[in-house]
C-alpha cells in the first residue's frame, strides 16, 4: 500500500475518512503529524494541500501541493487536477494581494 508503518497507514486512511466527511480540523491535524512524522510522504502534502484549500487557506494548500511536486519530482507529477489547483490556487493568491493593494 505505502511504504509506511501501519499506524501511519490507518491515520492516513483515518483523515481521508475525515475529509469524506467534511471534517477538516480533523483531518488537517492527522494529516500534520503524518507530515511531522514522515516529513517525505508525498501523499499527505498534496491531501493536506485539498483540505486547506478548501478551507479558503490559499497560502497554506499553495505550499503543499509545492512540497507534493517537489517530492515526487516534477516528471511524476502531471494530473490534470493538480494543474488546475496549482494555477486556481495562484490565481486567487493573486487576486487576494490585488484586492489588499
């Protein structure tokens, strides 16, 4: 499945449950202390990154799915929504420092 113990494996499968059922606070924690254990696990970043975003944290979900790209290497990463996220997240970052000028 992951090349991770088994505890992180349920706590990851724990906060996509949580994300299923719009349970962000929980699902960003687990998501963190997956991260805070296992700084290299991929997959936590980019799920992190989705809750954040849809917590209006733009910021926040920009820098992860960053961290995703930069740990699975750019030549691994190409889906079409994480495209789309990376330039909706930039763009509304965008659109946020526009607005406070």
């Amino acid at each position: 499945f992951f090349p991770f113990p088994e505890d992180i494996q349920a706590m990851y499968q724990e906060a996509k449950q949580a994300m299923t059922a719009y349970d962000y606070e929980t699902a960003e924690t687990t998501y963190s202390q997956i991260i805070e254990s296992y700084p290299d696990f991929a997959d936590a970043y980019y799920q992190r990154g989705v809750v954040y975003q849809s917590q209006a944290n733009f910021d926040a979900a920009l820098a992860d799915l960053q961290m995703y790209v930069s740990l699975v290497g750019e030549e691994n990463f190409y889906s079409d929504e994480l495209s789309w996220r990376l330039e909706y997240l930039q763009a509304l970052i965008e659109t946020e420092t526009d607005v406070e000028d």
